[in-house]
C-alpha cells in the first residue's frame, strides 16, 4: 500500500507527537482551545480535549481518564483558555472508552455540566462500568475467545485483560442523548453530531459547516487506525458499520479535522481513502492466511499477520484487541462470501 502523510494543522502538536512529548495547550481559532490530557502507561499518552467557547461557560469535546493526573492537565488547559473547571456547562463524548469517558462524572460532580452520549453507547455503560454486573461482560468475552481457539492457559488473562483500567472510569449516567444528525444547540457553534460506529458502536464526530471543523474522536486519526473488533458488546459486524461510517464522513467539506489522539490535520478524504486501502489491504492478507491451512481458527490467523511488532512482544490486552480485530475482519469476509464459518469449540474458518 502507498505511503500517504497528511499535512498537519499544528506542526507543533506533530512534533510533540513524534517526539514523545505531550503538546502544549493550543488556542486552535478563536473561540476554540486544544487541551491535551496524559494518559498513563499507554503509547497514546494523551487525549485531545476541545474547549468550545459559549457565552457564560464552555462546553468539552471529551474528558480523559479518570485521574488525579488527567484531571489536573485539564483544570489547568481550561486556566490557560481563562477559563474554570466550574466553567464546563456539558461533556460531549465522542465514545465511552476510558480516555475519552473516563472524567465526565468527576467534571459533573464539580460543575454541574451535563454529559451527552450516543445512545447505542449509552446502552453500554452498566455492563461495562458496574461492578454488580461487570463480571457477566468478562464471562462472555471469555466464552467469545474460547471460539477463537485462545489457549486455555491465556484464556482467563486475556478474558479479564482489561479490568485494570476499570478505576480509571466514574460511571456516569448521560443527562443527553445525541443521535445521528441531532443539532447540539451550542450558542455560537452550528455543531451537528454524526453517528460513525464501529470504534464503538455509539461513536459519534462533530462537524461545524460553518467553521468547516470535523471533531473526528477516534474514527479518524492522523496516522494510526482505530481498532474497530467483535466484542460481547458489538454489532457482528463492527468492519462493516465502520466502513460505512469512513464513507459518510468522507463526503464531509472541512479543512481542518480535529482527532483526539496525535495531532490535528487537513485531508480528510485522502486520509480516509488510505485507512480505506489499509483495510482493503487486511482483507486481503486474512483471505490468504485462512486460504493457506484447511480450517484455521481465528486465533491462529491472528498469530500470523503482520503487526506493529513481533506478536510474542505484545501485551496480554493488545493481543485480545488484535484477536478481535481479526474476527471482525473475519466476519465481513464471510458476509461478503469470502470465507466461511464453520462453528464448533472452537469455530474454523476455511474459503468457501
């Protein structure tokens, strides 16, 4: 696949990025700040929370982690905008993954400030974040990675892989439900959300016509893809909604995209073309890899793909990511008559 690099919109958040550093706050237009938000032990190291300026307050695009650390960074991001933590008048999450939902509850206990999430997210949270219920979600990601063909001695250590990111979350019931076209209402601000599942399945950007800004979240970063996996909480084919969702977007007229992780950037239709021929890319590579043995399981397709890094150097937690990002590329192959499932303790996959 041809190299494509996007060209930044702050060369100063690109070299941060690039060299392992934590951008400065940016005031990226009037009205509009960029308040980068640490997160710990992690390569992403920091979200990308938007301060939108309203008369009498602002509203954030996201909140980071629930840290002590993550909720300093941003008291002091807002100083530096001029403005208080009892200034927030409401959260918009993009997802309700830990870095982006994570400090919305604490933000509303001080300010007051409402929090406003997709409602297939929305769905999400007390299976996810309660611990009265949460050991149900890690009983069936269990089960799920059983039919992949995870060894028995990983199985437990992948099934509960992310339970030690738990703390970092307050769960916080949204006060709004935002679905897909909804105006935010924003004083000053012609914000229109946009539903783009397959990340998450209630993920949502934000575009502004007038501003021609796209508040992308993780839908569509400067260089990495986002993983998009089958998880006991996904739709059974989160590829397919995701790459519906990189065509809506696409048609979007905007100059400047504003992601929550790396640094901002100006082509978003080239952009989302080459996330487009990665996949493609995948596919491809996955099609060949089951074409090669008769009956493989998910798990061992995953071993044999091509990664960032060898797959004995990888995390018990991105090993389940990369497990479940396989099977949902497995799943759109096989709804397209690619390969096909042959279900059994645990599922095979062979061409048709």
């Amino acid at each position: 696949m041809s190299k494509f690099v996007v060209t930044p919109a702050s060369q100063a958040q690109r070299e941060a990025w690039v060299g392992g550093a934590i951008p400065e706050v940016e005031r990226v237009r009037p009205g509009l700040w960029s308040v980068p938000v640490p997160i710990p032990v992690n390569p992403l190291r920091y979200v990308l929370v938007y301060v939108l300026e309203l008369p009498g307050g602002v509203v954030i695009v996201d909140a980071g982690w629930n840290t002590d650390e993550a909720y300093d960074a941003l008291v002091a991001g807002l100083g530096v905008a001029g403005y208080a933590i009892t200034d927030v008048k409401g959260v918009l999450v993009t997802h309700i993954h830990p870095d982006h939902y994570g400090l919305a509850g604490r933000i509303r206990e001080t300010s007051g400030a409402w929090i406003a999430l997709h409602p297939a997210d929305a769905r999400l949270i007390r299976e996810r974040y309660d611990d009265e219920v949460i050991d149900s979600l890690v009983d069936r990601e269990r089960a799920l990675l059983a039919r992949c063909g995870v060894p028995p001695l990983t199985l437990d250590e992948l099934a509960g892989a992310s339970m030690m990111i738990r703390h970092v979350v307050s769960m916080a019931k949204p006060d709004r439900l935002v679905e897909d076209g909804d105006e935010l209402g924003l004083p000053g601000w012609d914000l229109r959300a946009i539903w783009t599942p397959g990340h998450s399945p209630g993920h949502l950007c934000f575009v502004s016509p007038s501003r021609r800004l796209l508040f992308s979240g993780d839908h569509v970063l400067a260089k990495i893809t986002p993983i998009v996996a089958v998880h006991p909480q996904s739709g059974p084919n989160p590829l397919a909604d995701y790459l519906d969702a990189l065509a809506a977007v696409r048609k979007l007229e905007v100059e400047e995209v504003l992601p929550a992780h790396e640094y901002r950037f100006l082509e978003l239709a080239e952009r989302v073309d080459h996330v487009l021929a990665h996949h493609d890319a995948r596919l491809a590579e996955i099609e060949q890899v089951v074409g090669a043995q008769d009956g493989v399981t998910c798990w061992d397709v995953a071993t044999r793909l091509s990664w960032s890094r060898p797959w004995e150097t990888i995390p018990p937690f991105m090993r389940r990511a990369a497990n479940n990002e396989t099977l949902a590329h497995l799943a759109w192959l096989a709804a397209k008559g690619r390969v096909r499932r042959e279900p059994g303790e645990p599922d095979l996959w062979r061409l048709p």
